[in-house]
C-alpha cells in the first residue's frame, strides 16, 4: 500500500527514484526498496515524505484516504473551477461502480 503511493506520489512530482533519494539524503536503492515493498521508509522519511508531496502521514500509512489541495496562489475563480472537477470526478466514480 505504500509503496504504491510512494511511487504514485513521486511519478506525479516527475521525479526519478534518484531524484527523490537525493532531496531525502539517501540511496536510489532505499528508495526502490520501498517502492518494490522490500522495506518501508522509517518515521523520520515518512514526515519527510509527506513534506515533500504535501500530503499527511496518515495518508502515506493508508490510515486517512482524504488529500488536501493547496490552492495557494489560485484566484478565487480557479479554486471554484477546482471544486466542480472534483465534484465531476466524485460523481463519475460513484456512477461507475
């Protein structure tokens, strides 16, 4: 579980396995351990992850499927438009199951 995330989360950034080893200080190869679920990052990488993506803890750790969206710099029209894509999508899913 979060393997996937961890790989999802960094693909979605654009960033390499090298990449993201680089920003949290360690090896490629730390990093695709967690990825292939051979290993999981400890607490400290697990905050440092969850900076990294803007996402919480318990998001990582599959506790809280919930995710924010920083709308920061968007003006108040775009953080309308973000919310009607996301009611869509909500809908879409719900219909498709």
């Amino acid at each position: 579980m979060i393997a996937e995330k961890i790989k999802r989360l960094r693909e979605q950034d654009s960033l390499t396995q090298a990449e993201l080893a680089k920003r949290l200080g360690i090896t490629r190869s730390s990093v695709n351990a967690w990825e292939m679920g051979i290993s999981a990052p400890s607490t400290q990488y697990l905050v440092e992850l969850a900076n990294i993506f803007k996402v919480s803890t318990d998001y990582l750790l599959g506790i809280d499927t919930s995710c924010s969206v920083n709308v920061a710099g968007l003006t108040e029209g775009d953080i309308h438009l973000v919310h009607i894509l996301i009611s869509h999508l909500k809908s879409k899913n719900t219909h498709s199951d």
